[in-house]
C-alpha cells in the first residue's frame, strides 16, 4: 500500500469519528508506488547555504571504482563518486557557488554548458582561468539566470574526461511553471567504452577513424545504469528532462505505442510544444520531454536508442538497443489536464546583423588527422571579434561526412531557415546539428559579458582534434 493510502485512511478514519457517510476513493493523483523510479534517482549535491537564494557546495573529481561488468570494477573518472555526478538542483536567478577540488591526477576545469555566466567562470584554460593542477582547488561562483536543464563538465583533454565519467546535470527549475506538467526526472544519457576486463578504454583508440567517427562507449548508461526500469502507475504523465552527455553518440529515442511532446530544448521552454516519434539528442543537447504512459497495467515499454544517421558508419550494420524499460504497474490514474505551455520568445532581429560564415573542415596536410574550421585547427585559428550589443548570423556549412553538433558558449542563439526566418517552435538554442554535407544558419545576439568565448563540435573527439575557435567578444566602450 502506497504511502497516499495510508494517509487516507487515516483521514478517512478521523471523519468517520464525527460524519457516519461512507469513506470516499481516494482522489486521483499523480502519486506512484514508493521507489517507483529508485533505479534512475540521481544524487543530488547538497546545498550548505541555508539562503534559498544561495547554493554553495564542494565538488570533488576523482576516480572510484563502479562495477559495470559483474566482478571487473571499472576505476571510472566521477564527480563525487559517481557517474553521473551529483545533480545540481537551483532555482532560476539563485546565485551558485561550488568549490571544485581536482583530486585526479591531471589538470581539469568545469565548463558550465549553457549557463550565460561571467566569462571568468567558463571553465575555458588559458581563456577564462589556469587549469586546476591536481591537488588543487577553484571556487566557481556565478548566477543562473535562465530556467532549463544545463551541465557541467571538464574542458580539458574533454573527450577522454568527459568519455570517462566526468558529467553532471544543473537543473535551474522556474516556480512560475505549471506544476501539473508530469513526474520529473533527470535523464543523463551516456555510454562508456570499457574493455573485457572492466578498464577503460584508451582514448585514442582505433586511431584517426576512430577520431573521424567520434568515439562511442559500447555500454549505454542511462543515469549512471545499464537497463534500468521504472514503475509507473497506468496513465501516469511524464516530464523527462532529458541530456545527451556522451562524448560522440547520437541518441534517437523510441518507445512503442507512445510519442513524446517536447516542451522545451537547450535554453528552457519553446515557443510552443511540438510532438514527436523519436527525438533525436547530439551531443551536449537537452530536451524537456512529456510522455503520457499508456493505460494498459502489466505492459513492459522498452525505451530504445535507435541508430541515427550521423554519417558514414552510424548506422550501418547497427542495430537498436533496448536502454531501459517503462513497467506500467499499479491502478490508473486520470492525469490532470496538461495546462497551455507556451513562452514568448521574440525573433531576433537579423536586418543589422554581421555575417559570419564557417566552414567545418578536415585536413590531412602532414598525414596527422586535423579537423579545424575554415581549414584551421585550434591551436592556429585567429579568434573572432564581436561586440557587446552586436547581433551576427552564422552560416556553417559542414564539409565533411561527418555530423556535427556545434555549441556556442556563454550565449543562446536561435536557429534560422535557409530564407532567414526563424525555425519554429522559437527555442534557445546552444547546441545545434550540422548535417552531414549541410548547413545550419544561426542569430546570437551577444548581451554585456565580453570576453573570450569558445564555439566548438561537441563531438569531443572532433573537438579535441581541432575543431574549436574563438570569438572575443569586446566591451563597447562608445564614443
Ligand atoms: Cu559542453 Cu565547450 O562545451
Ligand atoms: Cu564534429
């Protein structure tokens, strides 16, 4: 018997004591049986600022062993021990202050993705701050002033830390927001590439194919598990806050009898809600994800990951992988009507904007594998210059055979269509798609926080390869 029972029959018993009517059902609710989602629970850091206004906690990196394997512990890279690491749970507007101890062995920062934050906190070496050595300690102490799920990860040596272990999901959660959306849960999606005997693999495995293709972890994790299941009552509503942390893998989500609306994208809410079949989550992207469980108590929903088509190799002789499971349990419950979601978010104006264009290239001038944008990899590009106050339109066309996603720091851009307009539903975007031999146009309008501001694939091998760059956003200084 669920908890809700016994609290009614309490409460019925005590009306009983003065009103002889006969006890009434309990009302329908969206409570589920206790430990219903145990198996995806993430550990929440915890909050030592007794103001609700002010989260501050220490964060620590360093290995510990998981067991992914049975008997072959992994010795994973984590935050706080584990994979995903703890989840940050803030309110929109609060200030956050975490102390991050490097208790690994090599140098590491935190990047806050997504977060619009001081160009001093971006976690960004040699830009934004030095690398923490090991042994040493930053203090990281910034305002999230947009609602939405964010995360935080190292933006050093990224594809072997992060393809390690070393993410976390930061909720900003908006009291304004309808309560009646559905049950929430945090969903960190992700893989790991494990050898036989339960040692990571080396991150430079399989060579320059490999870094070509991007390097994807044979074990799916779903919040840390392989395969795990919830239980939820029949009718219950859903709300997955969902993001794809895997360093390369693509995830297209599918799940039999059931589409998803999704209500929200990197920045929070969209414009409008829009249903889907699959989603499809790049690397680093997020979606806030509703999902009516159907009414049939005693069915199994296995939630798949379906191969996307990122380019040569990410879908031949592959095959879907059954992720998690969804065990519809218990008596149905008549959800509360799903309230309007809708946000006003304005076009931006592009009639003033400064045209950017960037290629995503791949050379192989000396017979080392470089991938670069505008044909220069990293460590020689020439960073961009903007303005505070400026708006610009990036035109990327990707030039290779490969998907990427391409990420902006510091700022949310909107996507355009090729005529311009805005795509739709309008979204806050910081990670977008760029297809295989296509192109993506994009508006950023760059608020008051100058500084260096890095734009890379978020397929971190490519990254890591070269596939970064610049823009030094400059205070206006006027005239
Ligand atoms: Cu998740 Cu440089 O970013
Ligand atoms: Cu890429």
């Amino acid at each position: 018997m669920g908890r809700i029972d016994f609290v009614w029959l309490g409460l019925a018993a005590a009306l009983g004591a003065c009103n002889s009517a006969p006890p009434e059902p309990p009302p329908p609710d969206l409570e589920q049986a206790p430990g219903w989602a145990d198996a995806l629970r993430l550990p929440e850091l915890a909050d030592q600022d007794p103001d609700p206004a002010v989260f501050e906690a220490d964060l620590s990196a360093k290995r510990v062993p998981i067991d992914y394997l049975g008997g072959k512990p992994t010795i994973v890279w984590s935050f706080e021990g584990s994979v995903p690491g703890p989840l940050i749970r803030v309110p929109r507007g609060a200030r956050v202050i975490v102390r991050f101890h490097n208790q690994l062995e090599v140098p590491t920062t935190i990047h806050w993705h997504g977060v619009r934050l001081d160009n001093a906190m971006d976690g960004v070496p040699e830009h934004s701050q030095p690398e923490v050595p090991p042994g040493g300690s930053f203090t990281y102490d910034f305002s999230v002033p947009d609602a939405g799920l964010f995360w935080y990860h190292p933006h050093v040596s990224s594809a072997a830390q992060v393809g390690f272990g070393l993410y976390g999901a930061l909720l900003v959660e908006d009291s304004a927001e309808p309560a009646e959306l559905g049950e929430e849960l945090v969903i960190v999606l992700s893989d790991m590439a494990v050898n036989d005997d339960g040692q990571l693999q080396a991150p430079d495995s399989g060579g320059d194919l490999a870094t070509l293709f991007g390097r994807e972890g044979q074990l799916i994790l779903v919040n840390g598990k392989i395969k795990p299941t919830i239980h939820v009552r029949p009718g219950t509503r859903l709300r997955l806050r969902v993001l794809n942390a895997a360093k390369s893998r693509y995830f297209q989500l599918a799940l039999a009898a059931h589409s998803f609306l999704e209500i929200g994208s990197d920045g929070g809410l969209m414009s409008a809600p829009r249903s889907l079949e699959r989603p499809v989550l790049g690397p680093a992207e997020r979606a806030d994800l509703l999902l009516n469980v159907a009414r049939t108590p005693g069915a199994n929903y296995p939630l798949r990951w379906v191969p996307f088509d990122r380019g040569y190799g990410s879908t031949e002789f592959r095959t879907e992988e059954v992720i998690a499971q969804i065990s519809v349990e218990g008596e149905e419950l008549v959800p509360k009507a799903l309230p309007t979601i809708t946000r006003s978010i304005a076009p931006l104006p592009t009639t003033d904007a400064e045209p950017i264009a960037l290629r995503l290239t791949q050379s192989a001038t000396t017979g080392v594998l470089q991938l670069g944008i505008n044909d220069v990899p990293s460590w020689r590009a020439t960073p961009l210059l903007a303005k505070v106050g400026a708006t610009q339109v990036f035109t990327i066309d990707n030039e290779m055979d490969w998907a990427h996603p391409f990420h902006l720091h510091g700022f949310f851009f909107q996507v355009l269509r090729a005529d311009g307009s805005p795509e739709l539903p309008l979204a806050w975007k910081d990670t977008v798609q760029v297809p295989v031999k296509g192109r993506v146009k994009l508006v950023v309008r760059y608020d008051d926080r100058p500084g260096m501001w890095m734009f890379h694939c978020h397929v971190l091998d490519h990254a890591d390869a070269g596939m970064m760059g610049m823009i030094n956003l400059e205070a206006d200084h006027g005239h």
